[in-house]
C-alpha cells in the first residue's frame, strides 16, 4: 500500500503493529517523514501459523492529521487433495 502526503508540510508517520504475530507490517524506508508530494510504501506480510481465517486491525498514525485504520483480512486455505483414479492404457501400434 501507498500513502501519499498531498498536504503542503511534511507528515510522520507511524504503525502501530497488528496485535496478532501473523502479520508483519513495515516501511519501505528508513524514513518516515514523507515530503509534500512524496509517498511511502507499506508493506504486510502474512505468516499464518494454521489454516484458519485471521482478521486483524492495522493503525497508520499520522503526525498532526490523525491516522488510518485498515481492516486485514486473510483466508489461509490448504491445497486441495488431489485423488487420481489408477487406469491402464493401451497403446497399438501398427507396422506395414
């Protein structure tokens, strides 16, 4: 996700971190004041530790402007078991 600042005065901005280990947000950047004009890419990883559903809360604070709050939402759904049936192929060949 991008956050852009289109305001006129440079914004910090902060993530308070999900409250559940699954899922890991962080910057792009070392820095996270963001410049009139400028954006900062922010990204979450999802580690599920099980096939369960799991959704979470994650808040973006931005100095001076509020915040965000962006709804996580994940399904973790395990491969499909794929059943094969045995058959026997036959094969002919003719010869002239």
């Amino acid at each position: 996700m991008k956050l852009k600042n289109i305001g006129n005065v440079p914004r910090r901005v902060k993530i308070v971190p999900p409250s559940n280990t699954c899922f890991q947000a962080f910057w792009n950047s070392e820095n996270t004041t963001v410049a009139p004009g400028l954006t900062v890419t922010l990204c979450v990883n999802f580690k599920p530790k099980s096939n369960e559903s799991i959704n979470e809360i994650l808040f973006i604070t931005v100095e001076g402007d509020g915040g965000l709050t962006i709804p996580l939402v994940s399904a973790s759904v395990p491969p499909p078991i794929l059943q094969s049936k045995a058959c026997v192929l036959y094969c002919a060949e003719t010869f002239r």
